[in-house]
C-alpha cells in the first residue's frame, strides 16, 4: 500500500483509535491488585478508583487476586483480552518475577504496557529500639561485628522489603540473617515485639509506630529524601553511597491495548492526582505522588528490571 491510499488507510485508523478512546469505556473496568483488602497498595487502588469512577463515568471496580508472590493477578492481566477493561495495579515484584522464578507465564517487558507510575512508598529502615545503633554507620559497624546475628523480616522471599534489604547488605558489606513472613505486616509485629532486629518497611506501614518510639528510623531507602519524612536522611547520605530502593505503584494493561485508551487513562489518573485534595490524601498515607508520562514509566520499569535481577541472582535468592 503506498500512496494516498496508504494516507488514507493511515488517517483512518487514527480516527478509529480517537473515536474508540473517546467512546471508552462503555462497562465497568477491572483494578487487580495482587494483595489482600487494606494494605498500602490496596488502599491506593481503591483512592485511585473511586476518582476514576466519577471522570470515566463507569465504575472502576478493584479486585484483590492474592497468592503466588502476585503472580496470580499479574498472569490474569497479561492474558486478559487487550481492550483496556482489565488493569493491574503493579508494584515492584512485577519485574522481579523472572528472575526470581524458574517457570512464569508472562513476560513482564513483553506482556504489558505501562500506563503510569502512580504513586511511590518509602522503603524506611527500621530498628527494635533495643539494638544499640542511632544510625546507618553504627548499624553497619554492629552488623559487622556479629555477622548473620541480627535478624530482619520481611514480606517474603523475593519481596520488595527482602529485596531491599539484600541490596543494602551487599551494599554495606554485611551479613544479616532473613527471616521471611507470609506478609509484611506479620513481619513489622515481630519487630515491634523485639523478636527481630531490623526490617525495611514501607513507610505507610510504619510511621505511626515510629511515631509512638515503638521502632526507631534510621534512614529512607530513596535516592531524595521522602516528602512525609524530610527529617530523615537517604541510606545514601548516612554511609551507604549509591544505595536506593522504591516501592512503586503503577498502573499497567495487557500489551496491545490501544495507545489512545492509555493514553486516556494517564491524563485521567494524572489530573487526579494532582488535584490539592488528592495529593494531601496521598501524602497523609505516606504516598508520594508521580502519575508519569507511559513512556517515562516504561523506561522506568526497564531499568528496575535489570537492578532487581542483578540482585536476585547476585544474592543467590531462590522461591521456598
């Protein structure tokens, strides 16, 4: 096909796509979230959807497809039919999955196409007020001098709050022993009760309790200091240099869906989240806003891919 057939072939599937994003969606869409009702992402979704339902005019509806380390949520959304009406909630695991797994059925660089990252957590390193280390430098020196002796939890073998800790201890140079949790709020009682040493937790979780003096915070694992937290330093400024670990919220679809519908839904999830409203409740639970462009978000996942799989397979991370 050449010529001004070609201009018009080419002129009328733009069209198409503009008229077929214009009439979306015409029945209630679909927000997986690979986690149970009431977590951080959980709450976030349900935020994110109760807006969408008023702008898009049909209701978001969230669905919390648990189990298999959010391989269960993610497999449905990747073999979802490519029409914008499924969703999944997606959060660092996503990109983790291949490297972590010897058998998974998506491709997370091939199988899904990046809406945008909606909103980021801290990663906040936490210690029991019990261990004798006020900063990063003293708990380094302490891990030092009783290697695999302090514990941390974690959410499970392979998560963001395991993973986070796998890179600051080949960062630091230390050894600490992994006490993995079915969930990171199991995870976050131990340590409250003294049975655990130290954790990255995610800040939504934590902040009342490093309010109360029931765990003392040491450091935020992003690369700037956290909105909701100012005071605290970076892992990086505290001694470990070059060290940053996110928990990122974003929304993605099965590849193939029309640009025009992802293109719809992140000016519609953006003009959300920046509205005054919006971002205070955000930044009340701990969330820091982003609703990036899908490009940037893309390029985003690319490089948290790569990271994270160096991780795994530097630590030696292998699924119970």
């Amino acid at each position: 096909m050449s010529g001004p057939r070609y201009c018009c072939a080419a002129l009328l599937l733009v069209a198409t796509a503009a008229v077929f994003a214009e009439a979306y969606p015409l029945r209630p869409v679909r927000l997986l979230v690979p986690y149970a009702a009431g977590g951080s992402t959980d709450v976030l979704a349900r935020m994110i959807g109760q807006r969408l339902t008023e702008t898009l005019g049909q209701p978001v509806v969230v669905d919390n497809r648990t189990g298999a380390g959010t391989l269960i949520a993610t497999d449905i959304v990747a073999h979802a039919a490519a029409d914008g009406y499924t969703l999944l909630m997606a959060t660092p695991p996503l990109v983790v999955a291949a490297a972590l797994y010897q058998k998974v059925s998506f491709d997370a660089a091939r199988d899904f196409a990046a809406i945008t990252n909606v909103a980021a957590t801290s990663n906040v390193l936490v210690v029991h007020p019990s261990v004798a280390a006020q900063s990063v430098r003293e708990l380094v020196a302490l891990a030092r001098a009783q290697p695999g002796r302090l514990a941390y939890g974690s959410s499970g073998i392979g998560g963001a709050s395991h993973l986070a800790v796998a890179l600051f201890a080949s960062s630091a140079g230390v050894e600490l022993l992994h006490v993995p949790y079915k969930g990171g709020a199991l995870a976050v009682t131990d340590l409250l009760g003294g049975r655990l040493s130290l954790m990255f937790a995610n800040l939504t979780t934590v902040q009342p309790h490093i309010k109360s003096g029931r765990v003392r915070a040491l450091a935020i694992g992003t690369a700037q200091r956290s909105l909701v937290m100012p005071e605290l330093p970076t892992v990086a400024e505290a001694g470990v240099p070059g060290y940053e670990a996110n928990n990122w919220n974003g929304v993605v679809a099965p590849a193939g869906v029309p640009r025009a519908v992802i293109d719809r839904l992140q000016r519609e999830i953006h003009a959300i989240v920046e509205t005054p409203v919006m971002r205070e409740r955000l930044l009340q639970n701990a969330f820091e806003p982003v609703a990036d462009a899908p490009a940037a978000f893309a390029r985003y996942l690319d490089g948290e891919r790569v990271k994270w799989s160096r991780v795994v397979r530097e630590a030696g991370i292998k699924p119970e």
